[in-house]
C-alpha cells in the first residue's frame, strides 16, 4: 500500500465514519441520541463544546443537526415518560452495552469525570440493569480505550465471554480504532469425542493437538500462530474451510500437521507463513487441496509450503502459491514416496522403517506458483511418485541446482497445458529436470518464455 493509499484510507476512517446504530430506524437513532445528551446536560446547559460533540454526534447517526436544539430541551426535562422510552429501546444487551460505552467515551474525552457524570453513569448502569460481568466489562474496556491499548481490550473481552456476556464485538473498534478481537489460545489436547469449535478469530500461543475420534472446527475462523504454535491432527478430524492461518513475526512451527487421516479435504484455506514457517506437513494423510492460497511460507530443509511423504493420494486444484521458499529442496512442495533416502535410516514425521512401500500419486490441476525459490527444486520436488501437472502456471520460479521448477526423481510424470514463465536454472540445469523418471509425452509438457538455461533435461 502506497503513502497516498494509507493517508486515504484514514482520512476515510476519521471523515466518514458512522455509528454502529446508524443503520437502525430514525425514531431509535433520535431517543438514543437524547439519552446521550443527558450525560452532556447533566452539569447544566451544554457549553458550545458539548454542543460541537453533539453536533458530530449527530453526523455519525445520519441526523440533521438541527435536531440539536429538541434533544437539548428533552435531556434538560428528563421526564420519566422519556426515560422510560430510552429504556425501552435499549432493552438488548448490544444496545445497552454500546450506550454504555459511548457515555464514558464522552465522559472522559477530557481525561476527567465530574462527580454528577459518575452518579448519572452508575444510575445508568442500574436502570438497564447491567449485570456485575457487564459493569466489570464496560468500565475495563473504558479504561483499555482511554490507554488506547489493544491488549488490555483483548483480555477484557475474553474474560467477559468467559462470564457469558454478549460482547459487542463488532462495534467495539468505533470505540478503539483498528482493534479486532482474538481469543487466546494455549496448548491444548482433545481426545476421542472431544470437539472444539472456534467461534472468534484466535492467536495460538501454544500447540493444540487433536487425536482420533476428536474434532476441531476451525471454519470461517482467522488462526495467528506464535511461538511454538502449532495445530498437530493425529488421527483426528480438522474442518477448516474458509479459515486463514497466519504465521505472526516469532511463529518458529509448521502451522498444521496432519498425521493418520484416511480423508481430508480443505477448500478456501488462506495460509501466510510470514516468511518464517512452513504452512503443512502430512504423513500417513490422503489429502485433497482445494483453491487455497499459500503466501510467504518458508522452510529450511524441504517443501517452503507443502511437506508431503508416507502417502498414497494428495490432489491440488485451483490453488495458488506465492513467495514461498526453502533453503533446501521444494521451495513449495515436497512430495516424497517411503523410500526417499532421508527416510530410510530414522524415523522422519512418525515414519517407521520396516513398513509398506508406499508411493505417492499426485495430481497438480491449475495452479499456479509465483516466485517460489529454493536450493533445488524451486517449485516442487518429488522422489517416487505418479504424478499429473496439468494446466498450471510457474512464473519467476528459481533454483541454483536441479530445476528452476520442477525435480522429479524415481517418477512416473505426465505434464499437459502447464506455462512457464521467467523461469531460472543454474548452469546446466534447466527448468523442468527428470532423473531415472518415466515422462509421458514431453512435446505436451507446456510453453516455456523466457524460462533459462533450457526447459527440459533427462538425466
């Protein structure tokens, strides 16, 4: 984002802001509007900066400001038939807790409280009948909002919905500028019949693992990992459709690990390793990838994106990777058969020797990979496996040896309709590299610009 973009975008946050109620009805908007002059009128008549506050309070609900002078006169009266009715409309917990809150932004906007905006705001308190959690939530949050600081406001909202309270979550940045809630997370471990739904964006700060016959839903959600985070599935079931998993700057961890899963299927996942982490490894896992999105995911021995072995099935369509990298082989994906040689000699990602040979059969199905680098293999790796990759896109791929794209040991590849642009080998590599490999119909391979030193070499 550009200087001028965020000078923009926060000129349009201060100018054209608007209430949290400023989509309710004009009657709501008006009687709430009066109930906050009271606290304006309660030291007596309003001076010209009240009434300036008033004024832009009014913008914010979409009211004419000459609305100004009747709300005055109503608050100055405070007849009991009015209180009644803005009583009446701030019967759900939302509605209070928002007034609440904007009473004691207003009351404080000077760093000070009078001593008759204290006893109107306690009287409030008691008139809505705010529970002991709720008073707790709303003066602590007051006070996380007068210190502007984001970490005090996320531990008052999760000690609140731990009480049960209806936190206001979506309004809650009109009153503090940029926060968004995220519920903390440490280890954790669920075991047969255990299930955890995630239902608030969460920052991870410890490793949860899920065994089998456990579930964890993590749809929809958004997942900051931290140091030495990380999701383990061991025989469990992970749902995590349309959720983002992101890496924060001290996350050192793969994000999710999956392990002893006969099926699983992920659609619309958004992984960001920040550069710092690897976003999955799978062992004994049939996996199935659809149009997820992997970002600025790194590791430094194999697969910056994707670390894949001791399995039979893993499908990718419709996904898309970028920035990814490795210091060694796969700067996105590792695919690796049981007998890759690294695997032989100890036990790697609860592999055993002694087991089944098991051979990987791949499918890559429009995709594309964007400058991805690596070591070797600046896009994807593989040592035995069947593999399709078809009707993908690798452009500005880069490795200093083996393929600037692709390495493909000990396999059987059919490649169709693949583009491959701008792609960089070393000296006497080339983009796509085979070695005792088996590949179906090369002239089909794909369409190589500006791709060098050359496009296909068989070893």
């Amino acid at each position: 984002m550009s200087i001028l973009d965020s000078l923009q975008r926060i000129k349009d946050q201060l100018f054209n802001r608007k209430h949290p109620f400023a989509e309710e009805s004009i009657r709501f908007k008006k009687t709430y509007v009066t109930g906050y002059t009271m606290l304006l009128c309660v030291d007596g008549y309003p001076s010209e900066m009240a009434k300036d506050e008033l004024h832009k309070t009014l913008q914010l609900f979409d009211i004419p400001v000459d609305f100004a002078k009747l709300a005055i006169q109503q608050a100055m009266a405070a007849e009991e038939a009015f209180v009644h009715n803005i009583l009446q409309i701030l019967r759900a917990p939302v509605h209070k807790l928002v007034f609440m809150l904007d009473l004691y932004a207003s009351a404080q906007r000077d760093n000070k409280i009078t001593d008759k905006e204290q006893a109107f705001l306690v009287l409030f308190e008691e008139l809505l009948q705010l529970t002991y959690a709720e008073i707790h939530f709303v003066r602590n949050f007051r006070m996380a909002m007068l210190r502007d600081d984001h970490d005090v406001a996320g531990k008052v909202v999760q000690a609140a919905l731990e009480q049960e309270v209806e936190v206001p979550l979506n309004e809650l940045s009109y009153f503090l500028p940029g926060f968004v809630y995220e519920e903390r997370l440490s280890t954790m471990s669920l075991f047969t019949g255990q299930k955890r739904k995630l239902t608030y964006a969460t920052q991870l700060q410890g490793e949860i693992t899920v065994g089998q016959g456990a579930e964890l839903d993590l749809n929809g959600m958004t997942v900051t990992f931290g140091n030495n985070a990380s999701i383990i599935v061991d025989g469990g079931v992970v749902k995590a459709d349309g959720a983002t998993l992101q890496a924060s700057m001290d996350a050192n961890q793969t994000m999710l690990s999956i392990r002893n899963v006969a099926q699983l299927t992920l659609t619309d996942v958004t992984f960001n390793g920040a550069n710092n982490v690897r976003a999955l490894q799978m062992d004994n896992a049939q996996v199935t990838l659809e149009g997820c999105t992997f970002e600025k995911c790194f590791a430094e021995e194999r697969g910056g994106a994707i670390y894949f072995a001791n399995s039979e099935q893993f499908a990718l369509r419709d996904c898309a990777f970028e920035q990814c990298s490795t210091l060694g082989k796969g700067g996105v994906l590792y695919i690796a058969g049981t007998e890759a040689t690294h695997m032989r000699s100890r036990t790697f990602f609860g592999f055993r020797t002694g087991g089944k040979v098991k051979r990987v059969n791949l499918l890559i199905d429009n995709c594309t990979f964007t400058t991805s680098r690596a070591e070797m293999s600046g896009a994807l790796h593989m040592y035995e496996a069947t593999a399709q990759v078809r009707n993908s896109n690798f452009t500005a791929c880069t490795s200093r040896t083996g393929g600037a794209a692709i390495d493909a040991y000990a396999c059987s590849v059919k490649g169709e309709n693949n583009t491959f642009i701008q792609c960089q080998a070393g000296l006497n590599e080339a983009v796509v590299v085979v070695k005792g490999d088996t590949i179906e119909a090369p002239a089909a391979f794909g369409t190589f610009e500006e791709c060098e030193p050359q496009n296909l070499l068989q070893k």
